[in-house]
C-alpha cells in the first residue's frame, strides 16, 4: 500500500499546470481530490512520474449563475455542490446527486472534475452531468475548446480529455419553464459506487406531460450513456404508470450491461429498469 | 469469469483463421503486445502491457493454441503473470462464414486473481470487452489486406495528429 517513488508540484494558476503537464504529458497526472488515483498509485496499478496537484488553485473552485447558464469549476467538491443553496434552487439534480457518492470525508475531498476526467463506469457524476447535457471545458497546451458531455465519455475510463489537457468548467444550461429531476441509485454496499445510478430531467408541459426528457444511466455499462430509447418513449406523452414502466423497459437497449461478483447482466439490467422507472416518477411529481 | 461474444468480419473464413494463428497479425492486434515470440508449434510467449486509463501494468505470459481444425475451429490457452495480478483461462473460437462476413465467435472462462482481482473486480469485463473490440477491429482491417501486401497502416492518423500537435507546441514554446 505504498506507492511508487513520484514528483509531487502544486501550482498556483492553471496557466502553470498546463505548462507542467505538457512537460510530460504521458508520464504527468493530473491530481485533484485523489480519491480515485491515490488508492491506484498506492496498489501500483497506477505509476505516474508526475502529480500536478490542481486542488490548490483557488480559482477553479467555484458555483456560479451567469445569464442563462451555471458554470462549475472543476475541483468544487462533491460536499460544496451536495450543500449549495443556488443549486437546490435551481439544479436540484446536482445537489441530489453529490449527496449519494461514497461518504463525508470522500465528499469533502472528492471533486466533481476528477470525477468526470476520470470516467469510472460507476461513478456518480458522469450520469448527471450527461442528462443535464452539460458542456465540458478543457484547457491545453494548445488552448481551450468546449466538449459535449455526450461526446466526452468513450470507454471504460476514457475520455476525450487528451495528455495534456485539463478539465477546467462544466457548463449547464440553467433549466427552465417547468422541470423536473431525480437522482435514483443503488450503492454497492461497500464503495458506494453506483451498481446501477439513473438521473433523470424532465421538461413538462403545463398539464404535466412530458415535453422532452434526459436521462443519464451509469453502472450498467463501460461508460456512462444517455438512455435514448427511454427519452424517446416518454416525448410527447402524458407520465401515466404505464407509459413510464414501457419506457424504463428500454434503458438497456444497445448496452451490454456489466457483470461482477455483486450483480450479474441480467440482475443489473433488471435494477436499472426499475430505478429508471422510479427516477421518473420521482422526478415528475 | 465467463467471457463470451460474437465479432463480425468483412472477410473470407480462411483469411481471418490464418490471420488469427499468424503471430505477426496478433503483435501488431492485441492491444498493447509488445512481445510475441514462437516458442514451440503453437505455443508463444508474449509480454503485453494492457489497461485502460491511468490504471496499467505489465503481463508476462505463455499462449497455446490447441485443438487447430482450419478453417472453422480453434482453442487458445493462456496463463500470465505481472505486478497487478495473474490470470489463466481459455477459450474456444468459432468461425462461420456468411456471404461475404466472417463470424467469429468466442467463449472462453478466465480466473483472474491478485491485487486486480480485489480490487478491480467490477472493472475486469469492461476492460476485457474494450480490448475485444480493440482486437476485432484491427484483425479485420488485417484479413482484408491480399497475403504479400504490406499491413494497413491502423496507426496513420493518430501519428499524423500527434506530429501535428508537437509542432505547434514547439511552435508556441518558442
């Protein structure tokens, strides 16, 4: 449980870790709650040269509303968006979401960006981040450009975000008319991670029906994914019992879900159609 | 572990089988091989360095290849050992053709123990999956290749965009 010999630097602006990443981008790690890599590096499944500890730059940690969008600074805590009161107002999704990762000493270290950047197929944040259609800022060597978080998240544990390149905001459009969102999740009983997690945002028409709905599974498959087959069956439909228990049915349609020592494919399968339908109701009432 | 899956080729039966058994088709598929040499008939050695992500380590191993009936049947055995953990297992091909596409289908048991095995359990068959698919994607681009001609260049562009990137960072750098 100690890990291999690394050099540790701590900038103080981002400017600098970019710099120190592009120094060695394929031997350099980006470090920022460490709640993923550190237990990595101390089984030696991860060795890197270099950790470039952004958790210290003060400027990337913040929750703002500005105009129609809410920027997030990538090392906000889970903690700090779990206890936000702009976002129980007006994303509570977020908050929902940050409340069920791991427990209180993780969320007071764990970070939002580091989540993301490190795309655990059960991790919390992919999932929420994806069904509220978040835009994901990275910074380079060779500047910044902005990501879809539906085009962000590859494969197991791998993203778009190139050697070198830092994950700096996650934008959201600041939901609007009437919405409604839930979190809903099943913890494995020892990490916390999500066996299967569904959120789920819903715009409703003034009777509430549904207008439109985004919902972002995680846990069943390599990666997290936007469960287009369910938001299909529920556009345009009144949110009867039915019509949810038809949609959630499809929330595994083209995914290959996950088999472990905790839940086999079907067992798993069979706990995100339930949870999508109850992520639903949840989030229509 | 139970692994199990169907990959979909656009080539004949004969050309995937012998791209399958050719060691230098398999160096240059299997993700991460760095090594893979002839040891006997059919048996190889080979040192692959496999993960995904930040998570990587390094496996030393032996391959067998057994019960050989060109061109629709094999069975691979492998056993391999490295810092994060060992694993052994094996496995059955079968290969169908169906017009002009080349099913292979695969079924194999895996035992996968140590430090990986504990800690990484829940990640173990998405890693195998990704690397499947890796693996297919690339032994088909080979199998179209006629026998003789040079082997597609599957690293082309991303070494192109790599170059690319260099230079402009030497280029803001200075």
């Amino acid at each position: 449980m100690i890990p291999a010999a690394f050099d540790y630097k701590a900038p103080a602006t981002l400017e600098e870790a970019v710099s120190l990443l592009a120094g060695d981008p394929d031997g350099a790690k980006v470090l920022a709650g460490g709640h993923s890599l550190i237990p990595a590096m101390k089984l030696r499944l991860a060795q890197p040269q270099l950790l470039v500890d952004i958790a210290r730059i003060k400027s990337l940690s913040y929750i703002r509303e500005e105009g129609n969008q809410i920027l997030i600074g990538a090392t906000t805590t889970h903690y700090e968006l779990e206890s936000s009161d702009l976002l129980k107002r007006i994303c509570p999704l977020l908050p929902a979401c940050a409340a069920t990762i791991g427990d209180v000493q993780v969320r007071n270290k764990g970070t939002i960006g580091g989540s993301i950047a490190h795309s655990d197929p059960a991790g919390d944040w992919p999932a929420a981040v994806l069904a509220l259609d978040a835009d994901l800022v990275l910074v380079g060597p060779n500047g910044e450009r902005t990501v879809k978080a539906t085009d962000f998240f590859i494969d197991l544990l791998t993203t778009d975000l190139q050697p070198g390149e830092i994950l700096r905001e996650i934008r959201i459009a600041k939901p609007s008319g009437r919405f409604g969102q839930a979190y809903q999740k099943v913890p494995h009983p020892a990490s916390g991670f999500a066996v299967v997690g569904v959120a789920v945002h819903l715009s409703l028409n003034d009777d509430g029906s549904c207008k439109s709905a985004q919902i972002g599974v995680t846990g069943v498959g390599t990666k997290a994914y936007r469960a287009e087959g369910v938001e299909t069956a529920l556009a345009g439909k009144s949110l009867d019992e039915q019509t949810i228990a038809a949609a959630a049915a499809h929330v595994c349609d083209g995914v290959d879900p996950n088999a472990d020592l905790y839940a086999s494919s079907d067992y798993r399968c069979h706990l995100a159609q339930i949870h999508t339908k109850r992520a639903i109701q949840a989030a229509k009432a | 572990m139970k692994l199990e899956g169907t990959h979909e080729l656009e080539a004949t039966r004969e050309r995937v089988y012998q791209s399958l058994v050719n060691p230098d088709v398999l160096q240059r598929c299997i993700p991460g091989c760095q090594r893979l040499e002839r040891t006997g008939e059919n048996t190889f050695a080979a040192t692959i360095r496999a993960g995904v992500g930040s998570i990587k380590g390094v496996f030393d191993g032996n391959v067998r290849l057994e019960d050989l009936r060109e061109p629709d049947h094999f069975r691979i055995v492998v056993d391999g050992k490295g810092p994060p953990g060992f694993l052994k297992g094996a496995g059955d091909l079968d290969l169908q053709q169906e017009g002009a596409i080349t099913k292979v289908k695969y079924a194999g048991d895996v035992q996968v123990g140590g430090t990986i095995a504990g800690v990484g359990q829940r990640m173990i068959q998405g890693t195998a999956k990704m690397m499947a698919v890796q693996f297919f994607t690339c032994l088909g681009a080979e199998a179209k290749v006629a026998p003789g001609e040079p082997p597609p260049k599957q690293g082309f562009f991303r070494n192109a965009l790599r170059w690319f990137s260099g230079w402009l960072k030497s280029l803001f750098r200075r």
